[in-house]
C-alpha cells in the first residue's frame, strides 16, 4: 500500500535494527483517514471468505481492526491482555511473548464471543516473531473458529513471524513488508497488497 509505505518513510522513526516507531500515525497517535484505507484494503483481499469476526489484540491493533471490520460489516474483538474484573465469564486464553515488552503475557477473550460458525480475520499493527498472532490463533482454535486469515499492517520480514503462521496453514496478507532497519533506514520489499 503506497501510501503506507510514504508515511513510514516519511514519519516512521527506526529505534534500532529490529524496531520501528509509528507513533505520529499508528501506534499512539492515530490517523483514522489512513486506517479507514487500510481497513478497506483488508476486507478487499479477505471478501471471498465470508469473514464474521475481525479479531485483534490490544492496544495498537484495535485501530486497524475496527476499520477492517466496519469495512466487512462485522463486529470487532480485541483480546485484552489484563483480566477486567468485569470478565466474569468463561475465558479463551492463551500465553503470549510480547516482542516490545519483552515479557509474556495471558491474553483473552470472552467464550461468548467466538464459537464453531465464526470465520475469523485477525489484524495486529506488526508482525516480528509472530507470537502474538500465535496466540490469537490459539484463542480462536479452542473456541472451534476457522482462523481464515492474517492481516497485517507492517511486517518485518528479516523476523521470523511469516514462516511462523505459514507453518499453520494460516494466510498472510501484510501492507508494507520491511526488508531490515539498518544504519537507521527502512528498505521494503514488495508487499502483498
Ligand atoms: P510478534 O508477536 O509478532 O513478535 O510482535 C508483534 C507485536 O509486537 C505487535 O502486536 C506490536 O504491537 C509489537 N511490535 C513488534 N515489533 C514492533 C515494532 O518494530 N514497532 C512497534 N511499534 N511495535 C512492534
């Protein structure tokens, strides 16, 4: 997606050779403009597959993931990663290695959100190693959801999270693919839509 690519080149900061800071557009301030297109992107590439549910995790996913589903017509779930106390009910959940914060994590979701008929799209702002849509995969198996897709916003492709959810049979779509961070530039490489 050209557009996505120039504000990553334009206002994307490169912390060091395996991050990326997007906080001007994405993952602190957001520009809905730009979701709405991404958004739009998404359910374009997933419409033949009769997607229900968009699932995310929070915080910086949910963006991207409400657009996607307003573009779908479905609802929208983001997996929280701290127990609400008004989660009372049975819970999926999964552990979940956070690449930023370098600790792990229990993620969930509400059992009465996904069930056997759902087919699931799930969008996150990254993809690194992979784990965090490991881990939303795992929430959607237990509830017998078909995970039909993965969408990404920005995959860094010199991390090794694509051959994780290709290793599932899981279908990656991501936006802008980073080929690597080095001496403080980003280089792409073609990405899928
Ligand atoms: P993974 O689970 O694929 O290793 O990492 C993906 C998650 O970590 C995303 O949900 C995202 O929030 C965060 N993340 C991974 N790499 C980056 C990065 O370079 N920049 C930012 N801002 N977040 C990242």
């Amino acid at each position: 997606m050209e557009e996505l690519v120039r504000r990553i080149q334009e206002e994307g900061n490169v912390l060091s050779e395996g991050v990326l800071k997007v906080d001007r557009f994405i993952t602190h301030q957001v520009d809905p403009k730009l979701m709405e297109q991404i958004g739009s992107r998404f359910a374009e590439v997933f419409s033949q597959k009769n997607i229900t549910k968009v699932v995310t995790i929070e915080s910086s996913g949910i963006a991207p993931a409400i657009y996607t589903a307003q573009s779908l017509a479905t609802p929208m779930i983001f997996a929280r990663k701290e127990k609400s106390l008004t989660m009372d009910e049975e819970l999926l959940t999964s552990s979940v290695y956070s690449f930023t914060k370098q600790l792990a994590s229990t993620i969930s979701i509400s059992r009465k959100f996904l069930n056997e008929q759902d087919h699931v799209l799930i969008v996150d702002d990254f993809l690194a190693n992979g784990q965090a849509a490991k881990g939303l995969i795992e929430l959607c198996q237990q509830a017998g959801a078909q995970v039909e897709g993965i969408g990404i916003v920005i995959e860094k492709s010199f991390q090794t999270g694509r051959q994780l959810l290709e290793d599932m049979d899981v279908p990656v779509v991501s936006l802008a693919r980073i080929d690597s961070l080095k001496e403080g530039e980003v280089s792409f490489k073609q990405a899928d839509a």
